[in-house]
C-alpha cells in the first residue's frame, strides 16, 4: 500500500488535481478561484482583472495582489468611516480597541483584519494612533 499526502482535507486534494489538470500550481489555483469569487460577489475591480486574465494580459498572482491589497484598502476606509461616526471617548486604549472592535462587528468586519497582533496586545492602526509603530 503506497501512503499519499492528500492535504488538511479532501477539498484541498481535489483542488491539487484540478490545478494539476489545468497546468497551474495549487496556490495559483487557490488564487484564481479567489479571483473568480470576487468576480461572482460583483467586485468591479475583480472583473476588470478577470477579463485581463481571459486575455492573458497579467498574471494570476497580480491580479490576487491588487485585489488583496484593494480589499484591505476598502477595509481600512470603513473602519476608519466608524471611528468618524462615533465620538471617541475612552479612559485607556484596552477600552478603545474593545469600543472599535464591537462597531466593526456590529458593520460585519473583522476585526482581527483591522488590527495587529503584536507582544500580547492590539495595535490599532487606523483613525487614532496609539503606538507610532503604525
């Protein structure tokens, strides 16, 4: 019996053979599948990059990059419109990054996306500066 990797899940096999099928590595595959979701949820910057891609004018890796990098911009802006929208008032930066937090959630973001991980605290980077490593 010859023992394979298949991958955290049989999804992720089924993708491998696929993106073999079709001459691409798994991550490239995972990409324009990224691409191609963006497409169907309507993004208008993901369907101008998918028609690039039918023409072969830019690569799959650009594409995913300049829909990431747009996708953390879009997400920059609406937290940085929150903190616009309620008056901050806080006694310490605990109860500021919880305050941003529960409005994000409230919006549907993450807000794991909006803030970093760093020595066992949050940094928020947007609107109000707390550290100057932002």
């Amino acid at each position: 019996m010859r023992k394979r990797y298949v991958g955290k899940s049989w999804k992720d096999y089924r993708n491998r053979e696929i993106a073999k099928k079709i001459d691409l590595t798994s991550t490239q595959y995972r990409k324009f599948k990224f691409v191609r979701d963006e497409d169907s949820k309507g993004n208008p910057l993901s369907i101008q990059y998918l028609e690039k891609l039918k023409n072969q004018e830019v690569s799959i890796d650009w594409a995913y990059r300049v829909l990431i990098n747009s996708n953390r911009k879009q997400r920059a802006l609406k937290m940085m419109a929150i903190t616009d929208q309620k008056p901050l008032n806080y006694d310490n930066e605990i109860e500021l990054i919880e305050m941003i937090a529960s409005e994000m959630q409230e919006q549907g973001l993450d807000p794991t996306n909006g803030a970093s991980r760093e020595e066992g605290r949050f940094q928020v980077c947007i609107g109000v500066q707390i550290d100057k490593d932002c």
